[in-house]
C-alpha cells in the first residue's frame, strides 16, 4: 500500500528534530453545501532541524519514530 502525502504549514519548531505541520482540508458540508476548512496538526520528524515556521512542506507517513511521530518531512 503506497504511503499517504500530506500538505501544509510548520506552525512549531520548537522541539529537537521535530516539527508540526498543520493540514488542511476542504469539503462540502451534505446538508448546509457550504464549503467548510478543517484542520489537524501532524508532528513529523525533521532530523536535520532545516524547516521554520510559516514553511510549507510536504510529509509521508512512516513507521513510529516516538510517541507522537509517524510521519517524516519529504521536501517543501
């Protein structure tokens, strides 16, 4: 099964090779047909601690690094 790639922007990079990403989606809401934005916020493990916040980067899934991470930066 191929790996997920995911969007979006680093909104913390205060940790040691980490960095969280935020992801948003869009959708159509089935009642109202309003397009409504949700978002969710991944950690992903950035081992050379390259991106700061405000950069769009893309991550994969990968398997458990700690706790919190499974997924990886690919490249912005």
């Amino acid at each position: 099964m191929p790996k997920r790639i995911l969007q979006g922007v680093v909104t913390s990079d205060q940790n040691e090779q980490t960095v969280t990403v935020s992801v948003e989606r869009r959708f159509t809401h089935p009642v109202l047909k309003k397009t409504i934005r949700k978002s969710k916020k991944y950690r992903a493990h950035d081992p050379l601690n390259t991106f700061k916040v405000g950069d769009t980067v893309r991550i994969q899934e990968c398997a458990p690094i700690s706790k919190t991470k499974r997924w990886e930066v690919v490249a912005n």
